[in-house]
C-alpha cells in the first residue's frame, strides 16, 4: 500500500497560505485522480483542488475554515494499485505551477434561531445565484424557500432563474419579507463558508451603532495595507494633465471602435498605454526591494484595481502590457474587469504585477493618496476628468479655454524612488497623455 500526500498548492508568487472552504471527500470516500477533494480560498480567488493520487482518503488533517500554510500536508490517500514506497520520498504533491480551475465561492446563509426547523437553513450560495437574487429583488428569506435541485439541495443558476421566471408569471405569491439582506452577503461573496451579519441582531457597543465583523478579504486587504506602510515610506507626489484631446478621440471613435473590434474603448487602456511608455523612459520605477538588493523587472506586468460585487478591490495584472497595442490592451482590461465582476478570475490573473494603476476617478474623487502594492514601488492614481478654464498659450497670445483636466498622484517607496524619479516618472506620464494624437487611426 502507498500512501499519497496531498499538500497545500501554492497558488502563486506572493500566496503563502489559503483557507480551507469545504471538503468534497471524508475519511473512507474512494477518490480518482484529479478529482475535486477541496475547495480554498486565497485573499485573490478561490479554487478547486484536485486530488493527486487514486485510492481511499485515510486521513484529513485539517478542518473547514482552517488556514493552512502552502506546502503543508492536508490530507492522505491510500493508493493500493501503487507500488510501495517511502511517503516523505515518493509521495507525488501538487505542482506549483498548476493552475486549479476557478470556482464559484461557497456562501454559507444560516436562517435564524427562531427558524432552524428549516431544512434549508446552512444553505450554500453561489454568488451568480445571490447576484441574481439581488437584482430581481429576491429576499433571503425567499431564496432560502426556493427547492434546489444541486449538490446536498443548493439552488443553482437554473432554480434561481426558474423562480424569477415563476415570480414573473404570478404563479408565486410576492413576499414583503426582508429577512437577512442580500445586499450583505453578497458584500461578503470572497469569504467561502460565513455567516452573514444579520440586519435585525445587531450587537450594540455604546449609543446608536451596528458592528460589523469583517470578512475574509477585508482582513487581508487591511493586513496588506497596514503592511505596505510599514515597510515603504510613502511619499506622494501630484501633477495634472489636459486630456481634452483623450476625450474627444474617444467620444469621436468609440462606435467604430467596438464595432470594428467587438471590444469598448475606454480611458484605461489609453493610461496603461501612457504608463508603458513612461516606465520605459525610468525603468528605475517598475521594480522591487529584497533587503538591500533592487530588483528590476524587465517584463513590464501592469496590475489595474477593479471592483469585486463585495465591493473589496483586487488587482489583476496585463502581462507584458509593453507588447500590446490599444486594441489588445482594451481587450484584456475588458476581460480582466469582467471576470472580476463575475468572480470569475484565475489565481494567476492577479500575480506577478510589477507597477500598479488605481482609477479613483471612477468614484467620483478629484485624487487620491494611493497605498503601494507590495512588492512594488510605486502606484499611480488617477482622478475623475473635469472640464475647468485653462489659460493656453498660443501664437496669438494667451487665452482661456475649457478644457478636460485630470488629476494624477503618484505614491514611491522613498528607500530607492528619490523625488526627482518620482516626479520625473509623472510629469512624463501626463506629457504622454496631453501629447496623445486627436487624428489617431484605430
């Protein structure tokens, strides 16, 4: 008899442990190869892993929800057809370069005490199904009354579309009950198996207040951050720029352009454009620090933040962004976006980046102050474009004109990006912006 051990993938460069979300097999369960044992989840995605040998789980050592180091040994299977050998020797593992495929996270929506006669209370939801609850006005309590037809009773896409459909129709009763917002969560989607906060229980500290216990991603996104700081002495520098001549071109090609390609242009793509050509001109800007050693990326590798339905920020990355024209650059930031919105990216989407784009202009701000993305040194925020007078200088003197204006921030990490790099690195971002050509050919 051999033994398999199964071992904690490593799901990228900068992943170092990943939370256990569910078990698919128990002690005793037959498994083949490359079945689905378990679920994970990393602070970037979450993902199914196979299992690495054939036989009889023996042992698994270590619980839903446990957080487990990358490379540790999680479970063990008994391969009788195997030949005999040592299993610290010969024991195959998960190779690191492998790439689970992505899974949709587990939600787990207890119903409340006074109900947990329900046999659907402890319900898993994916979040396409809450998605879709929520945008049809569904409450929890509705969605925890709908028959599943899934795995162990869960509702899956077609239920939930049947229902709404049902709903529609007048063949269901419409139910005012607002029990356990959806809103909620949903807002905790990247989570796996939680228990939401509930509206109507909250916990009272002192006055009229509500606590909230953070959920999984918000935790590591804080520790991230609180951690960046503490490592890079943050300097931020500010410029502006007219991009009256961005706009236009836009808003004068757009429809030829998806038309032409099947893809939206928008502004992104046209930064990430100028953002290539500037790293080019102070390559100094696209590296690292390893203690005393400056690491300097050769592949340019820009990471764009998009929003999560959580709304938690992640940051896929546009591999070799310095190889791709607009074209191929706006169908990348349109995919990546995409996937994001419908949890849908690959733990390798978010790896690897090496200089990061942050647009808080898509809120609505002016600017912003932004926190670098370890291992990077630098991350440039742009703000919302704005029409304000500016005095141009022409030929036949100075004059006022309205022109869109857009506000850029650059935070460094001051051990190794001095302000002459930092300031000369934005200033030639926004010189590559205004000097964007109207009369560009798509």
């Amino acid at each position: 008899m051999a033994i398999v051990n199964l071992v904690m993938p490593k799901m990228g460069e900068s992943i170092m442990e990943a939370t256990i979300l569910k078990w698919h097999k128990k002690v005793g369960d037959s498994i083949k190869l490359d079945e689905t044992f378990l679920e994970i989840a990393t602070d970037k995605v979450d993902s199914e892993v196979p299992s690495t040998g054939e036989g009889i789980v023996t042992e698994i050592l270590y619980k839903e929800n446990d957080v487990v180091a990358v490379g540790k040994v999680i479970a063990r299977i008994e391969n009788a057809a195997a030949e005999s050998s040592s299993p610290s020797t010969n024991a195959p593992t998960l190779s690191s370069t492998a790439t689970p495929a992505p899974i949709v996270a587990a939600v787990s929506t207890p119903t409340q005490t006074n109900s947990s006669n329900n046999s659907n209370s402890n319900r898993f939801y994916s979040p396409l199904v809450l998605n879709i609850a929520n945008s049809e006005g569904i409450s929890m309590s509705e969605l925890e009354n709908i028959p599943g037809t899934g795995n162990e009773g869960r509702v899956t896409k077609k239920d939930i579309i049947k229902y709404v459909s049902d709903k529609k129709a007048g063949n269901i009763p419409t139910t005012s009950s607002a029990s356990g917002s959806l809103d909620v969560v949903i807002g905790k989607i990247q989570e796996g198996n939680i228990t939401p906060v509930n509206n109507t229980a909250t916990t009272t500290a002192s006055g009229n207040v509500e606590i909230i216990e953070m959920d999984r991603m918000r935790k590591l996104i804080a520790e991230h951050m609180v951690r960046s700081k503490a490592t890079s002495p943050h300097v931020t520098s500010f410029t502006e720029a007219d991009v009256t001549n961005i706009v236009n071109w836009r808003n004068k090609v757009k429809g030829s352009f998806e038309k032409k390609y099947n893809e939206k242009i928008t502004f992104t793509p046209i930064f990430i454009e100028a953002i290539v050509n500037a790293i080019k001109k102070f390559p100094m800007i696209n590296c690292s620090v390893e203690g005393t050693n400056i690491i300097l990326k050769k592949d340019i590798h820009i990471g764009m933040a998009a929003a999560l339905p959580s709304g938690n920020l992640i940051v896929p990355v546009i591999r070799n962004a310095d190889t791709k024209n607009l074209f191929g650059l706006s169908k990348e930031v349109n995919s990546l976006a995409h996937n994001a919105r419908n949890n849908k990216l690959k733990p390798d989407d978010t790896q690897g980046g090496t200089f990061t784009l942050t647009n808080v202009g898509t809120f609505g701000s002016l600017m912003g102050t932004p926190i670098i993305n370890q291992p990077q040194v630098a991350i440039l925020a742009v703000g919302s474009i704005k029409k304000r007078p500016m005095v141009l200088e022409t030929e036949q003197g100075d004059v006022i004109a309205i022109r869109h204006m857009m506000y850029l921030s650059l935070s460094y990490d001051h051990r190794i990006v001095d302000g002459s790099l930092g300031a000369g690195f934005l200033t030639e971002v926004a010189n590559q912006l205004e000097r964007f050509n109207p009369k560009r050919e798509i």
